[in-house]
C-alpha cells in the first residue's frame, strides 16, 4: 500500500516533469514563459529558504541577499574575466554559501525576532555595499553581454528547481536532516544529544544559500543588466518567507506549492491589473483616495491579507491543512467501523 | 573516580547560585542529590552538562576536564541527561527521538543501524508499541521513559536524571527504580539523580548529597544524612533539628 502510494507518487512526479520541460517546444508566447520563469526562480528559492527557514526553524528573513550576491558573483566573473556562463552561475552558488557561512555563523547564535532582524538587515548592508564599489559598476549597476534566448533560461531555472528540490528531499532522509529539524523542535535537547548545534545550524544557512546563489547567477543572464536595487530588493526576502509559510515548513514540497500558487496569482494580477484598477475606480472616490494605484499594490495589498489570514487560519500553511483534513477523514473512518 | 567537581561557583549577577561546590562521583555507585526546592540542584546539572559554564571552579570527567565546554562536547564524551519536564522532539514520532541522540551523541552514522539501536531501546524501556506515535501525543510518564531512551542512546558513561519519579505513580515507580537498576546493572552506567522521591531515594540510591542554598550541608549513606540536624533543618525548619 505505502510502496504503491510512493510509486503513484514518483510517476505524477515524472510525468509532471516532462510536461514541465517539453513546454518551451510548444510555441507558448514569452510572456507566458516568464511566468513559469517566475514560478521556478521562487521555487528554488523557497524551497531553499525552508532547509534553514523550515527545518531548523530559523526564520531567514534576508535570503534575497544571496539572490543579489549570486546575480553580481556570476556576471563580475563573466563580464571581467570571461569565464563560461554556467561556470559563473556554478561559482555563483559556492560564493553565496560562502557569505551564508560568514554572516550565519554570527547571526544563528541570536534566536526567533532577533535572528529575523539582523538576516533582515544583510540586503540593505550588501546594497549599499555594491552601490559604493567601483568595480561592481556603483548605481549604474551591469550590462551582460550574452545571448540566452528565453527557453534556454526557462530550463536553467527549472534545472535548478528541480535540483533545489532534490537536495529538500536528500536532507529530508538523511541523519543531516534529523539534525536540523531537532534544532527546530529543542535546541537545549538537541545539545545534550550531543548535537552541535552552532555548527549544523551553520550548515543548514550555508546550504540553503547555494541554489539562491545560482538562481541569482541565472537572473543576471534572464535580465542581461543588474543594478544594487534590482537584485537586492527587502520585499523578495518578505515573499520568500510570505510563500513558504503559505505553503507549509514541514516537508520540501510546501515552500514549492505556496510559491507556484502565489507567483501566479501575482503574475495574473499583473496581466489583468488594468481592468480590476478600471472596476476599482467606478467605486466612488476612489480615485481620490488612491491616485496612484497600480497592479504592483494590488498585489501587495493581496498578499498582506493573504500572510495574515494564513497565520490565523493555517498556522501550518497549505500542507497542515490537508493533514488536518487527512487525520479528520481517517478519524470519521475509524469511528464509523466501531 | 568517574566526575570531579572542583569548588564549583556559579553566580547570576549578584545572586550566588552555586558556591564553592565540591564532590567526587564514584563509578557505579548510584548517587543522589537532595534539597529543598531553589537549592541549586538544577544549576549544578546544568553545570555539570555544560548549559552553564560555572564562575570558577573546575569539573573533571573520565580523567579530563570539561570545564565550560559545550553541552554537545560533554554529551559526546559521555555524560547523558533528562530534564524535570520532559524536552523531547515533540513532532518527531517515539523512534525518532532516540535514533536522533544514536546517530549525535551514540555515533552511529547508519540510519538503519540507528533504527535498531532505538527499537532496542525503546523495547528496554517498555515504549516499543508507540514506536510511531508523535511525541506529544504520549502520556506524561512515557514521555519520561522516551527521554530516558534517548538519553541512553548517546552511550552514556554516567546519567544525570532530573526528578525521574516526579508524577509517577506507584507502580511506575517501582517500574522505573527496576529499570534504573538494569541501567547500572546490565549496562555498566553510573546514576547520578536529583530525586524529591525520598522513599525512592532511601531505597536505591548508595550515596546522597545534600544541598541547601547553593551549598552543600551533608554527604553520605542514606541512612546517616536522613538524621543530620543540618538536612533536617533545612527540610522542616529550625524548631525540629
């Protein structure tokens, strides 16, 4: 029963995956790759975000720093030395989890509020930082001059969903991953285990640095020019968190289901923006008292709800719900057979 | 000679928790420590175990000092623990817990072997049929056998028990005193506990010490410190000594 229900698992998985990957070969229009483009970039990203976010429980709210890092890592290395792309988004993901190691060594001895406060502060720090450096182009920022059409970049970033996605579950089976998550159920407990928690906590913010480090190295070759405050922007480190939570921490695939959904949910606001902002304004006055509404605050504004119905309604996100559900079922079956 | 503490003093600002402390834990001589509540018997477990690193003082184990290492360095060299309420892994199932501290502090690197170790455990422990159930939904008694489970799978040289009996009842508790005989016994491990059971401290322990505002008053066999004046005046007050 358990091996089908896994096998059934592995199939939809396969399956899923080669429509995944045979959907640039059907004529599908750019604008609606970029949306899938978007999804994967956020996949990664969250699914990376939750082995330290997740399983640890250290609640990163800084994790676009190594977006940013990654995106000016890969395209310093190809722009100045002329190293091969792929090299450069590779060495990209090495140097963020580089940085991770030296900016979570530090930070991962302060807990909860306080931990989310200085991860939080690492965007701004390495904004300004890039802004005033002379080599990274200051404010102006990088023009990369290559040539990846954008069904190449659509399978790089799927690459590297799936791939984020593997390491999620490797960790999730491995004695590693009994590690972190002890830390997250009782640090103290997990020490007297003889869990050394200061160096595993650090494991889990390097490792979960690495594929945002390379996704950021693909952006730089998706958009062909970054700047500081394209790259390190505090609101994607908001939504990294915003859609893992939404999702549900506990297992690989809840950061991958809240990011798909609500990537979408953003994108489509983006396309019909125009018309929801043309019924909003037959609402009298309310073009006088917001004169510059615009999809982006839509989408802001949805996504506020969105985070506080979440806490008060699935504190578990998506993947808690349906087990709420599942456990209820099984009860109502259990009970049913006396 | 398994644990030396040294004169151990542990302030918190200007309150002294712990002052100059000094005892000698024998190999397989089970010991308890006894006090009345706030004496400082939880500060010295956390001593000992490295939560707390002491003010001055030393603590030596096994022939090496560990004095102000961390918890998990004096996990691994062999001192295991449990708390006065349990601190499990509440969303781990039963098994888990343990086959976390066998893979950590017991240093088996194989989950499979680590799932054996834990089973073994479990079944020593009588908690082999909740193998799969989440550790908050147990009861509050198995949830101190899963933390004793635990704390033996880490292979522990000596065990600090913290209030064992505290809510058992009668039969759980000369369940337990069993099992902690099989534990010093069978797997050669010295028990150190902090015990209010004084029946059950009375009846198994070989040695006890007494401690009284961070300091200790009495030490011997059971029998003599149950008739100092000092512990009886620490327990019921001046008139009675």
């Amino acid at each position: 029963m358990e091996t089908e229900k896994f096998k059934l698992k592995i199939t939809f998985l396969c399956v899923l995956l080669v429509v995944l990957v045979s959907v640039p070969y059907f004529g599908i229009p750019e604008y609606a790759l970029s949306v899938f483009i978007a999804v994967f970039i956020y996949c990664s990203l969250c699914v990376s975000w939750n082995v330290v976010g997740g399983y640890t429980g250290y609640l990163s709210f800084g994790h676009a720093a190594f977006f940013g890092f990654g995106a000016y890592v890969s395209a310093l290395l190809y722009t100045h030395t002329g190293m091969p792309p792929y090299g450069a988004i590779l060495l990209a993901g090495i140097f963020s989890s580089i940085l991770a190691t030296g900016i979570g060594y530090p930070c991962l001895k302060v807990k909860g509020p306080y931990f989310a406060v200085v991860t939080f502060a690492t965007v701004p720090m390495l904004k300004i930082m890039f802004e005033n450096l002379e080599f990274t182009g200051g404010v102006q920022g990088i023009f990369i001059k290559s040539s990846f059409n954008t069904p190449t970049i659509y399978l790089m970033t799927l690459c590297l969903m799936v791939l984020s996605a593997l390491m999620a579950v490797l960790i999730e089976k491995s004695a590693i991953g009994i590690g972190f998550t002890s830390i997250r159920e009782d640090e103290d407990a997990a020490e007297t285990i003889g869990i050394n928690t200061s160096k595993i906590k650090t494991l889990a913010f390097a490792l979960s640095a690495f594929f945002p480090g390379m996704v950021g190295g693909v952006f730089s070759f998706y958009k062909l020019y970054i700047n500081p405050s394209t790259v390190f922007s505090e609101e994607m480190s908001i939504l990294i968190v915003l859609f893992s939570l939404f999702g549900g921490t506990m297992r690989w695939i809840g950061p991958i289901i809240g990011a798909s959904i609500l990537v979408t949910i953003d994108r489509v606001l983006h396309i019909y923006s125009g018309i929801i902002i043309d019924w909003l304004e037959y609402l009298p006055y309310f073009k006088k008292v917001f004169p510059y509404f615009s999809s982006g605050i839509l989408a802001s504004v949805l996504f506020g709800l969105i985070l506080i119905l979440v806490i008060i309604f699935m504190p578990k996100g998506i993947l808690g719900w349906l087990e709420k559900i599942e456990l209820e079922r099984l009860k109502k079956r259990t009970s049913g057979r006396d | 000679m398994l644990l030396e503490v040294r004169s151990v003093t542990k302030k918190f600002g200007g309150l002294i928790a712990i002052s100059n402390f000094s005892f000698v834990l024998e190999k397989g001589i089970m010991t308890s420590l006894i006090g009345p509540n706030g004496a400082g018997k939880t500060t010295l477990f956390n001593i000992i175990n490295g939560i707390y690193p002491p003010t001055s003082g030393s603590i030596i184990f096994d022939g090496k000092d560990i004095t102000g290492l961390k918890p998990n360095k004096i996990a691994r060299s062999g001192i295991g623990r449990t708390f006065q309420t349990p601190r499990l892994f509440n969303e781990f199932t039963t098994l888990k817990n343990v086959i976390s501290a066998a893979i950590y502090g017991g240093g088996i690197r194989d989950i499979r072997e680590a799932k054996k170790r834990g089973i073994e455990l479990l079944d020593f422990v009588g908690l082999e049929k909740k193998k799969d159930v989440l550790a908050k939904n147990l009861l509050a008694t198995e949830k101190k056998y899963l933390e004793l489970a635990r704390a033996l799978a880490i292979r522990p040289k000596l065990l600090l028990l913290d209030e064992l009996f505290a809510g058992l009842g009668e039969s759980d508790t000369s369940n337990a005193i069993n099992l902690l005989f099989k534990i010093k016994n069978d797997m050669g491990i010295t028990i150190f506990m902090i015990e209010h059971n004084i029946k059950a401290v009375m009846k198994i322990s070989e040695k006890v010490i007494v401690i009284h505002h961070g300091e200790k008053i009495a030490e011997g066999v059971p029998k003599d410190v149950a008739q100092n004046p000092e512990v009886i005046k620490a327990y019921l007050g001046e008139e009675y000594a």
